[in-house]
C-alpha cells in the first residue's frame, strides 16, 4: 500500500454506512463488501512513554479504504488484534506498520492536544442511532463533560438513557469519538469501554490542556 493512501487530511470527512435494514439486497451487497474489503493497522505506544498519555497503553489503528474505522486502546497487542478480528470478522487484515506509523503518530499527538484536531477521513458504521450520539459526542468542548442524560436529550432521546449509553459503548474510535467526556449522573466516572483508569487519564489530560 502506498502510504499516500493514508494522509486524507484537511476537514475531517465522515464516512456513514448505512442502508435500508428491511432491504435484502442491501444486506446481500453489505455482506458482498464486508467479504471483499482489506483492512490495513498498526499497532504502538506513546512516542513519549514517560508522558500522560504514555499511560494509556498502546493503541491499534486500523484503516479500511473509506478512513480510519477503528482506534483501539488495551496493554496487550494480541487482544487489540482480536478485537479488530471481532469487528471485521470477514475482512482482510493486514498489518502494516510502515505505511500506518505516521497516522498513529498523528493520532497520539492528539490525545497529547486534543485542540490540535485529528483530521484524517473517518469510517464510522453503526446504526443511525449511533451515528447521531457519535456525532454529539464530537460536539462537546475539550475540557467539558456530559452527563449520559444530558446526552440522550442533545440528540433527541431524553427518554433512552440507556440506549445513548449502548451508543456510547459501541464506539471504536478512542478519543477521536470522545465517549470519555460523558459521566454519570452524579458526575462518576462510569461505563468507558477501556477502563475507568483510562477515562480519569484522559479527562486530567485534557483539563490541563
């Protein structure tokens, strides 16, 4: 792969995929695709260890041919390779370290400055549910934080707390979708898909930014 391929940057560029659910065709042509499709990572810690954001762990970037379509955050690269496995359980994947280095280079520069922006295309799936409490996650100011409530009434659905919470859960891109910015209703830290230890980090990181 020519590392060109993966510096779409400029304004970020959002990638929904869709389609009629009660369609069968368009389930045949989505599982026809999801078959054929390659998706490309890399895998990396922190360039700067010894920092904040150094204690995370490592992260895994993953690159389909729409933009990036998954950031996974753990302390063992086999899980995050399993996990990849278990989004895209019919594709293709491939490591590629080399040509994937700058993007996730880029990636850890904006956990370190979230204000810096992280503008790569972005290939988000999910449901049009997920899709809209994605999108109002990446509303809320760096700095600032959201109760799940206060979230499920931003985008209309101040009665389904819960399934706002799942839409949070779903989320693949770590910090980049900023599901860390939501809180309990007494303010808790509660319910981050990769560890509460992780969401307190990011939070700190960013209220000293």
């Amino acid at each position: 792969m020519d590392k060109n391929e993966y510096t779409m940057k400029g304004t970020a560029t959002v990638v929904a995929r869709t389609g009629d659910a009660g369609s069968r065709s368009t389930r045949r042509s989505a599982l026809r695709e999801s078959r054929a499709q390659r998706i490309d990572y890399a895998v990396g810690g922190c360039p700067e260890p010894a920092g904040a954001a150094g204690s995370l762990g490592v992260a895994l970037m993953a690159w389909s041919a729409r933009g990036v379509c998954a950031i996974l955050v753990g302390a063992d690269k086999a899980l995050l390779e399993a996990e990849l496995a278990s989004y895209f359980p019919h594709a293709t994947l491939q490591e590629d370290g080399a040509a994937l280095g700058g993007l996730l280079a880029d990636w850890w520069a904006f956990v370190a400055d979230p204000s810096s922006g992280f503008n790569h295309a972005l290939d988000l799936g999910g449901t049009p549910l997920q899709q809209q409490v994605w999108e109002a996650l990446r509303s809320i100011p760096v700095g600032s934080t959201l109760t799940y409530s206060d979230l499920a009434a931003r985008v209309g659905r101040p009665h389904a707390v819960r399934a706002v919470a799942s839409a949070c859960a779903a989320n693949r891109l770590a910090v980049v979708i900023p599901c860390h910015r939501v809180l309990g209703r007494s303010g808790s830290l509660t319910g981050y898909r990769w560890g509460i230890d992780r969401k307190r980090r990011l939070l700190d990181l960013e209220a000293r930014g």
